[in-house]
C-alpha cells in the first residue's frame, strides 16, 4: 500500500488515515499484519517516532494490536469500529456544514435531497 503525504495535515495523522483506508478496502485484512514502523518510515522518508505515533492512535482506538516480538495487527472488528468513526466524521465534516449553509440560504430538506440526487445521477 502506498500514498502520497501532504503538507495539509499532520504526518502521523496521514498515517493513521492511510493505515484506516487499507483496512477499510480489505488490504489490511481483519487479524492481518500492517508493515512495521521500520517499513513507514523507509518507505515515506519519515521518523520512525511519526510513523509509531500515527499506529499508537489506532492502538488506542483499538483498530490494531500488538503481538511483541512480531508486529501489529488489525484488530477483529476493526472495520465496523472504522466505518461508525468516519460516518460520524462525514456527518461532522460534510454534512452538518452543508445543513447549516442550506438553512441560511432558504433551502429546503426536500431542495438539498433533490441536489443530493441529482449529484448522484451525474
């Protein structure tokens, strides 16, 4: 798995995120192994420091364990655990703002379902 790194938010957090989406599209299955903290940070040219820091968050969520000595794992359930975090995300990010908006602008929830299609018909 590979992605790009930005300047547009922290290197740890594009870790963790990058690690999510593998789970979430299967490339990190369910009990599989991620690469090592070594593996993060020759392949992005970043601190091992970063890259273990980007893992601990997703430790801490719950979304990866440890087996000492040999590495980290996705945890079972992983994927539910990801997909409730980023809906909620979605809501809080896209959602709520455009509902805000479409309130100062007059609109109605039957204009922004009807948009919301439109978009999906395209």
């Amino acid at each position: 798995m590979k992605f790009e790194l930005n300047q547009e938010k922290p290197i740890f957090l594009q870790i963790a995120e990058g690690i999510e989406d593998g789970i979430l599209t299967d490339v990190f299955p369910e009990g599989g192994q991620i690469p090592s903290i070594t593996d993060f940070s020759v392949n992005y040219k970043i601190n091992p420091a970063t890259a273990l820091k980007g893992i601990n968050l997703l430790v801490d969520e719950e979304i990866l364990f440890k087996k000492r000595g040999v590495g980290m794992f996705v945890s079972e359930g992983a994927v539910r655990k990801l997909k409730i975090k980023r809906q909620d995300q979605f809501y809080n990010n896209y959602i709520g703002k455009l509902i805000e908006e479409a309130k100062r602008l007059g609109f109605t929830s039957e204009d922004i379902i009807a948009m919301i299609e439109r978009g999906f018909a395209q």
